[in-house]
C-alpha cells in the first residue's frame, strides 16, 4: 500500500513562478515510492533532490546544484543523447531497470522523443516516466523558438506522436501550471517502434502545427484535471502484461 509522506508535500513550500507542479512531484514520489531514478534536466537539482532512492541519476549538460546531491545520486554533465551513447543506464543504476523518471530538458519534440525512447528501453512494465511541458498554454508559448517568459516548446507533440504510434502506451497530461505534467505508463522496453522510424517521426511531427491541436486540445493532449485522487489512480492502474 503507498503511503504519503508529509514532508515531501512541503518540500516546495517556498514561492515560485511552479508552485502548483512542484506541488505535484513530491506527491507522486511519495506515493510511487521508486527505488531507482532518472532525471533529464537537473537545473539546480530542486526536483532531483525529492529522489529517495538508492540510486539516481541526473543529465544535464550544465548542472547548477544549489544543494549536495543526496547518497546515491550520480550527476552526469552532458547531454541526453552523449549520456545514453557512452553509457548503459543499467549499470549506472546498479544494474536495476527505472522505476520513475523526469524529462525536462530541451523543449523540442525530438529531443523529448528520443529521451523518452531511450528511457524505455531500461524501464519495467509498472514504470512511471514524466515528462514536463505538454500542456502548453498557448501558441506563442508552444512554439520552436523562445519568445515569451513562460515556454514549453513543441514538447507536447510527443503526446500526439505517441498517441498515434504508440497506442499500447497509458498516458495523460495533467493540466498544472505552468505548462503541465506528462504521465507516461505501462511501458514496453521491447518496442522498437520508435527508435525505428525516428526521421520519418521528425519529418512528421517537427512541422505538425499547434493549429492542428488546439481546436481539440484537451481530447488530442489526453488532458486530466490537476486533482490528486484522479491521478492517484492512474499510477495505481496495474499494467496489462506484454503479449
């Protein structure tokens, strides 16, 4: 039975333009309780550090930690993609597959992609993986190239792609402030779906207009409201074993 745990709800007490999704990620460690995991996109380590595990690791080209690392943490400075060609996520867990995992790193659709891909492969059926930034508030904040304080990029399109190609996958975009939370489960390390078409997916997705989404943006983006006990059982909803 999971169990939550009230100093993890208050770890982002303090005030800050995220209040509402920093909310969020200590309820879903507490609950998930993971023993290993992944964050792509450390920045200064906030949400690293609500990892209570015994072994984590974190991506980041130019990591800025305000803190020190808890035990059993392993920071990694480079990009996703340098990570994941120079090292097996297996062995730099301790040789465990993830439990949960956090990408937040560049805001592009391929770049999401291939780190959600490249994630999978070391994931178990009943694996989490979150992915920040796919509820965008609007196009201007959506778009490629940065031009507001508050941007997502194109990472939403991740959803419509695996929504279209991936259909096998459990998820939802929970609508938190700022720009939303992905929530990716029953996950298939097997599949190569992805990794084997990855330019027909960029050729596809890369141009794929906000216009096309936004007239049925909550349905196209398996939108859920941000209400704890709704996603409560979403990470409680036990996977269907790989046929």
């Amino acid at each position: 039975m999971h169990r939550e745990n009230p100093t993890a709800m208050n770890f982002f007490s303090r005030k800050t333009a995220h209040a509402d999704y920093y909310e969020l990620l200590p309820r879903i460690h507490s609950f998930l309780k993971p023993r290993t995991y992944v964050e792509i996109g450390i920045r200064q380590g906030h949400s690293l550090r609500l990892a209570k595990t015994a072994a984590s690791v974190g991506i980041d080209p130019a990591p800025a930690l305000e803190h020190k690392p808890r035990r059993g943490t392993r920071i990694f400075q480079m990009t996703s993609d340098e990570f994941f060609a120079r090292h097996n996520l297996a062995e730099e867990l301790g040789r465990q597959t993830v439990d949960l995992a956090f990408v937040d790193g560049m805001h592009l659709f391929e770049f999401a992609l291939r780190d959600f891909a490249n994630l999978e492969k070391f994931c178990h059926r009943d694996s989490t993986i979150l992915v920040h930034d796919c509820y965008p508030v609007d196009r201007a904040s959506a778009a490629r190239e940065r031009t507001t304080q508050i941007w997502s990029g194109d990472v939403w399109k991740l959803i419509v792609c695996l929504k279209k190609y991936r259909p096998d996958l459990r998820l939802c975009t929970v609508d938190v402030p700022p720009t939303g939370l992905g929530i990716i489960r029953r996950l298939d390390p097997r599949s190569t779906t992805l990794t084997s078409r990855l330019d027909g997916l960029y050729e596809e997705f890369v141009p794929y207009d906000y216009g096309q989404m936004e007239p049925d943006k909550a349905r196209q983006l398996n939108r859920v409201e941000n209400r704890w006990n709704e996603i409560q059982s979403l990470l409680s909803a036990p996977s269907i074993a790989a046929t």
